[in-house]
C-alpha cells in the first residue's frame, strides 16, 4: 500500500512538472534602454576588430600599383566570392588581403584553396574583423 502510495504520488509530481503552459510576457521598459542598446551596438561594430589571420595575396609599390591591385582584387572577388579581400595603403606600399581567420588553421585551410590560383599567397597575422551579428536579437 505504501509503494503505491509512493507511486501516485512520484506520477503526480511528474506530470505536474512536465505541464507547461505557454503564454505572452509584457516586459514595460523605460524607453531610454532601446537607445543604450543602439549606443551599445555602434560601439561594438566601431570597435570591431582583434588579432586573427588573413592571407595576403599582393603587394606592390610605384606608380601603378593601385591600379595593379585593383585588378588582382577584381580576379580574386570573381574566383572566390565567399572570402572578404581588403585592399589596404600602408606606406609605401599598397596591399590585399583575405579573409578574417580567428586562428592560422583555419587561414592554412582557405590558403589551400586559394593558392592554385595565387602561386605567392601566404598566411599573415593582421587586424581582423568581428562577424556582423546582432548580439541584441
């Protein structure tokens, strides 16, 4: 009698535990929080990047070499549309690179893919740039 006792009651718990029920939730906010959250985010993308990797693909000084990494830059966009290139000026030189690689294995990985096309491509580390996420959904 007792187990049984023990038993309706152990069922009972149960199911009260798993019964949910689903409703709506009005949350009332000062209206200066959505303009803090704004502020928060142009912060977090102004300040949007950290160390990480990149290939570099070309670097070229003189008169034409704007014009040259312009060009190379344009091929590279054509053959690898899912990879982000910045061309740079760092005195003197003008520069591309690839990519925004958290750690080198993943830049080795993509220099892989990259270097059939790009005989002198190599892994570099660089400022690299945050994914664009929305961190306030």
């Amino acid at each position: 009698m007792k187990r049984i006792l023990i038993l309706s009651l152990f069922l009972a718990l149960a199911a009260a535990s798993f019964a949910q029920s689903y409703g709506s939730l009005y949350v009332d906010q000062d209206s200066r929080i959505e303009s803090l959250i704004a502020k928060q985010r142009s912060l977090y993308y102004v300040d949007s990047s950290f160390s990480g990797y990149r290939i570099h693909i070309f670097m070229e000084i003189g008169n034409e070499a704007l014009d040259h990494a312009k060009a190379v830059k344009s091929q590279f966009e054509k053959a690898f549309p899912d990879i982000p290139i910045y061309l740079t000026y760092v005195e003197p030189y003008f520069r591309l690179r690839a990519g925004n690689f958290r750690n080198r294995v993943e830049a080795e990985k993509c220099l892989r893919r990259v270097k059939p096309k790009f005989k002198e491509a190599f892994v570099t580390a660089d400022m690299i740039y945050r994914p664009k996420i929305d961190m306030y959904r």
